[in-house]
C-alpha cells in the first residue's frame, strides 16, 4: 500500500510541476516609465479629467483620490478608506467610519484608487497600477500607459504595497462559560482565521481550540491548527503547494498528529450569494499516541488521500453560513478515515463584530486500541457560540 501511495504522490508531483504554472511564472506586467507613484497618481489624475458623463466633467461628480481610495456602492454612496483586496467576488475595504467592511463586488458601482493595486486578469498577466472602475470596465493606469478590461476577467486584485500587514486579515472568535456553586466548570473555546491574499495567492491559517474543566478536573482539550496555500490559476482553478494540519486531543489519545502533502482545486459553483469549491490531493500523516495496547506502534507514519469541499452561501445581508467538509483516508495504523466537518452561521452585529455558531463533528473509523484495552469514541461533536472581531 504504501509503495503504490508513494508512486502515486511522484505522478502526481510531477505532473503538476509539467501542467501547472506556478505563482513565479506568471507574467507581470511593470510599470517602465521610471515615474514615481506620485507622478503615476498625477497621471491618473489626468485621466480622470478627459472622461465626460452627461456632457459634464466626471471629476466633478465623484471625488478625488488625493490620499486613500474611493468606493462607489449602486446606491451611490462614495466610502473613503483603503483597499485590502479583492477576492471571490468579495471586496474588503478598511474605512475609519464603518471599519473593516466586506463588500459584495456586484454591488460596487466604482473604484478610484490611491494606492498602487496589482490586478490578476484571468489568462493573461498580473497589472500594477492605479485602478478606475466604472461601467463593467476596469482601467489600470501605469506611467504613459492605460490598460482597459472588463470586469468579468478579473480573478483578483490587491494593493502592491511595501507594509506587509497590507496583504493580511483575519477574525477572532472567543466563547466561554464560567459556572460556580454547586459544580465549578469552565468552558473555553477560540476560533482565528488568518488570511495573506495577493492578487494570484492566498494564504489561510486557521486555529480551533477548546478546553473544558469540572471541579478542577480537565473533560476536554483539543486543538487544531490548518494551513492552506493557494495559486490562482484562473477564476474558478487553482492548485496548493502545500497545506498542513497540526492535530492535537488527549481525550482522543492523540499526542500529536501532523498531516502535510500538496493538490489542486477547482471552483464549481460561483454565484452572487454562493460559492461551492472541491480540492484534494495526496499526503502524508505522522501520528503519535498517548498510549497504545501491546504489540502497537505508539508512533505511525502513514501515506493518505485528503479530499475536501467548502461552501459558503450568504443568506442575507447579515448572515453569511459555511460548509467545510475535510476527509483523510489512510491505512488502518491511523484510523483507516477521518474527517473533519464545520458548520457555522455568521450574524452581523456591526461593521467589525459578529455573533458566530459553530457546529463540529470529528469522526475517526477505527480508533487506536489503549493501553487498558479500551477505544476512544469514534465521533465527537462540538456546538460553539462566540462574539468574532475581523481586524
């Protein structure tokens, strides 16, 4: 088994370094002009100006981007702030009035930028330069040079900036309850969702933990850290390097359990309100127990298949829900199959803090036999509330 596995996962790299173009590979298109980024916004400037609606200076009915971006919504409100990026049809924008704000694109009629935005054309190159958004047309406007697209070809776009905290986002998500008299109990559990995005990457960390105690007793204490990079390839198919999960539970009899490997992926459902995405590829799973019966390896090394989907659909104008299913399957040493689903309802309270419900189920097929002879359950269930914070 683990021979066919490991010729398996060769094929597989080598295919993909053949087929695959990779995020070094991508044509970038520069701006040689030797302009400053000041005297490129002076440039866009004038741009601005040439552009006539209505017979009337369009410069005089938006305004002027001296020293952040704009975003024009189809109700026609303008909001002033920074672009963080654009990706999945999703536009997050950081304004001091309404905070980290995630936009839907449909619902965007412009976009004057300040900052110098790399944008990912589907099947073509990467374009730096200041960005006009305006009627299904994209511009990005370089030194002497003024490139147009329709806005359906964009895969992604972010700012080209030197501070890299200007790439990243995130969420964190803090529950607990505290009981005392009769029983003293303590739950705790935290979500953090960590995101680096570019105009032809993403970088996701992802962390969820929790610990329990009655009576100065632990009942529970698992955590789980993932990590997932992404290539665009183009809008709907991308493929991972590499993606990693570290794996913690005492009450599962796991010491430690890291599974690392590489996949692709490909979006097959892309809409307004919903997104449906499958990935997968081959891996390899280090696993040590806490203990083991007689005649047991208390550390395995097993070759595996992991395949996940994830689906998120925005229900309303405040409630965005997600489907993450992740299935391992590997040999009978580490449980022949797990997987690993999450549920959750996201509820808008304000502009940066959310009420999130979070469903979990982990299931493993065939749980390592103890030292005493018994086996841990095969699945466990979580059910978390918490307020979430995006920054």
């Amino acid at each position: 088994m683990y021979k066919s596995f490991f010729l398996l996962f060769l094929l597989f790299v080598k295919l993909t370094a053949q087929d695959v173009t990779t995020e070094e590979s991508l044509i970038v298109v520069e701006d040689k002009s030797g302009l400053s980024d000041d005297e490129v916004r002076q440039k866009a400037k004038i741009s601005d100006k040439k552009k006539i609606e209505k017979k009337q200076n369009w410069d005089k009915l938006s305004p002027t981007p001296l020293s952040c971006d704009w975003v024009q919504t189809k109700s026609r409100e303008w909001f002033k702030g920074k672009i963080k990026g654009l990706y999945d049809d999703k536009l997050e924008f950081d304004s001091d009035e309404i905070g980290l704000y995630t936009f839907n694109f449909k619902d965007i009629k412009q976009i004057k930028s300040y900052q110098i935005i790399s944008v990912n054309i589907e099947n073509l190159a990467s374009f730096s330069g200041v960005i006009r958004l305006k009627n299904k047309k994209i511009n990005v406007i370089q030194g002497e040079h003024n490139y147009e697209f329709d806005v359906k070809d964009i895969v992604s776009f972010a700012p080209e900036g030197e501070l890299e905290r200007n790439f990243w986002s995130g969420k964190l998500s803090l529950g607990f309850d505290v009981r005392r008299g009769n029983t003293v109990q303590q739950d705790y559990s935290s979500t953090i969702n960590l995101k680096r995005r570019t105009s032809s990457s993403r970088l996701s960390l992802d962390y969820l933990g929790r610990i329990s105690s009655k009576d100065n007793i632990d009942t529970a204490n698992d955590h789980r850290v993932n990590e997932k990079y992404d290539v665009y390839l183009s809008r709907d198919f991308f493929w991972t390097p590499f993606f990693s999960e570290l794996y913690i539970d005492r009450y599962k009899n796991i010491d430690r359990q890291l599974t690392g490997g590489i996949g692709i992926g490909y979006t097959f459902l892309h809409t307004k309100t919903m997104e449906w995405s499958f990935s997968g590829g081959p891996a390899l799973v280090n696993t040590k127990y806490i203990t083991v019966a007689n005649g047991l390896d208390i550390r395995v090394y097993s070759a595996a298949l992991e395949l996940s989907t994830k689906f998120e659909m925005e229900v309303s104008n405040i409630t965005d829900f997600t489907y993450d299913y992740k299935l391992t399957y590997t040999d009978e040493k580490s449980g022949r199959y797990k997987h690993h689903m999450i549920l959750k309802l996201e509820n808008e309270l304000s502009s940066w803090l959310d009420i999130d419900i979070t469903g979990v189920w982990d299931y493993v097929y065939n749980p390592t036999e103890l030292e005493d002879g018994s086996r841990p359950l095969q699945s466990d269930y979580q059910l978390l509330l918490g307020f979430g914070v995006e920054f």
